[in-house]
C-alpha cells in the first residue's frame, strides 16, 4: 500500500494518474490533510478500528497540509515506534531550502520536488515506485 497525504486535488489526480501510467498497482490509499494522516497511520480517530499491521510500503507526503502540516506529520510519525522506521517520502512543490533542511532534521527518507511538466513527474514518479516499492529493502515488521 502507498499512503499519499495531499490535500491538493490536481496534485492527488495527477500523482494517482502517474501511478497507473506507470503500472503500479500497489493499492493507494488517499488522506487530505496532516491530522488524518497521523490518525491513519496511529490508527485513532476515524481509523482507529484500522489494523495496525497494514502499514503502507511509502508514505507520500506533501509539506504544506491544513490542520498539521507535513514537517509535524514527519515529527510525530518519527517519535512513535510504530510509526518510526515507515518510509517518508516528501513529495512538494516547495522550494523553501529550510523545508529540505528541516524535513531531513525529522528523518524523512528522501525529498522530492514536484516536477512542474507532466511528462517529469510521471518520470520521477516511475523512479520513486521503482526504489521504493521494488528495490528497496523495508526494515522487518
């Protein structure tokens, strides 16, 4: 499963459209903001009868999120030990260098940012589908 937290909807159609482009299959669950992101994965709220062991693969997380946004996603997810070797991806359009800076202070993955032409990010999407859900190696469950 890949987890995309976008609150974005053309941001969500285009990363969904890339993914099928791209043939990747893997099932993609949806969450619009940082707040339901963080019930999602801590399974509380509106997900708390969600299984805790259906962890998602990657996490594709936006920065910019109303509620919580993506760097205090990024903390809280780092400091629970459920949660905390789950790999983030930071998926923005930010350019801000401290949002780089403060995304790797908070243990993000990898930080990747939106290609503004279609045809890149269906590319950086097919090379972030390819490391993160068929070469790299996940930390056991």
């Amino acid at each position: 499963m890949i987890l995309l937290v976008e609150d974005n909807p053309d941001d969500e159609a285009l990363t969904l459209r890339a993914l099928k482009k791209n043939n990747i299959g893997n099932r993609v669950v949806v969450v619009r903001d940082g707040a339901e992101a963080l019930d999602f994965l801590l399974c509380t709220g509106a997900y708390a009868d969600r299984d805790p062991h259906d962890k998602p693969q990657v996490i594709l997380l936006d920065l910019k999120l109303p509620k919580v946004d993506g760097i205090e996603v990024l903390r809280r997810l780092r400091a629970n030990a459920s949660t905390r070797t789950l790999p983030v991806v930071i998926l923005t359009s930010s350019k801000e260098e401290q949002d780089v800076m403060n995304s790797y202070l908070m243990g993000v993955n990898s930080y990747v940012r939106k290609p503004v032409d279609f045809i890149q990010f269906v590319e950086a999407i097919r090379q972030l589908g390819l490391y993160w859900l068929v070469l790299n190696e996940a930390p056991p469950r």
